[in-house]
C-alpha cells in the first residue's frame, strides 16, 4: 500500500511470509506433434497455498498514533483504512501480530489442453486452427480471502458495537472457471 511507510507503527511486524510466497510450485509443459498437420499440448500447474495476515488499525496505544497538535492529524491514527499488522483478537484487543501469520490458503492446481491443426498451402503459406481449454477439470480453488479483522476505526476505538469485521477470512477470489479459446492464424 502507499502509506506502508508514512509512519513507523505500519512496519511493526512486517517481518515474515510475503503474500505471495508459495513454498512449493511444480509446471509441467509438454507439446506432441502426432503428425505434420496435427499437435496436442498441456500444462499442469501446481501450487501450494499463500500466507496471509490479519490486517488492522494502529491502536491508540501505538507512539505515533496522534500527531504533533495531539489529535490524529498528522498522526498514523488519521488513516481510514486499515494499514497495520496490529489486529483485534477475540476478545476485541488490539494485538500485534506479523505479516502471514494468518490462515494458509489451500493448494491449487490447474491442467490446460492445446489442440492444433496445421493445413500447408502453397510458397510456405499456412493455415493454423487451434482450441484451447482452460482449467481442464473446472477447479475452483479460493486462492485469496479478505484478510481485514478490524470492522472500523471508529469500533476500534469505542467498548461498544461490533469490532470484527464479520468478512474476515472469508473468500473473495477464486480460480478462472473453464473456459475455450478457438483461435484461427493465417501464416505467409
């Protein structure tokens, strides 16, 4: 975000996984020309899951929280979204926490087929007709989840009301269904 670095209370516990650190990939790419005219390719692309983390806002109790006239202007308290690591607990406490230390999202795979007919015209002049599927096997793996805690700064700041946001970890991004490509090429 732009503001990771407007205060120094939005770098407290940025140490850890990155948020696309994913321990273990293996791609495999194979292409067969069963004959002049005609190839069959795939992919298969597996990925174990991202780290995530638990974002929210900078507590009062936090050095840089009010700014120089003593209000939040000025101050990392004035932001209005949620910049920092500091996050509610159960119990509606703000406590520091580190950056992918949340939920490990779950693996994903994804297979693609390619299929192409090659038809040879005259002086080197060719016609390509290609298919191609996508997500094979229609996977629909989550692969990110809305990683904010905190409901607000105003709840944040007060005994009462709701303090966690009750999207918290929920899903909000997931593969690309399956889907087709048809494509035709002239070469010359």
């Amino acid at each position: 975000l732009p503001q990771d670095f407007d205060f120094g209370s939005f770098t407290h516990g940025s140490y850890g996984r990155t948020p696309n650190d994913r321990t273990h990939q293996i791609k495999i790419f194979g292409n067969y020309a069963v004959n002049d005219n005609f190839r069959l390719g795939a992919t298969a692309n597996i990925t174990s899951g991202r780290a995530t983390s638990c974002i929210g806002f900078v507590p009062t109790t936090v050095s840089d929280f009010y700014g120089p006239g003593g209000g939040t202007w000025g101050g990392s308290g004035g932001y209005t979204s949620p910049s920092s690591y500091y996050c509610l607990n159960d119990q509606g406490i703000s406590v520091l926490g580190h950056r992918g230390n949340g939920k490990q999202l779950p693996w994903s795979n994804t297979f693609n087929l390619d299929m192409s007919y090659i038809i040879k015209l005259a002086n080197k002049q060719s016609i390509t007709l290609q298919a191609k599927i996508y997500n094979l096997f229609n996977s629909s793996t989550v692969l990110s989840i809305n990683q904010v805690r905190d409901y607000s700064r105003d709840t944040n700041q007060n005994a009462s009301g709701n303090k966690l946001n009750p999207n918290y970890q929920q899903a909000n991004g997931f593969q690309d269904p399956r889907r087709l490509s048809l494509q035709a090429r002239y070469e010359f």
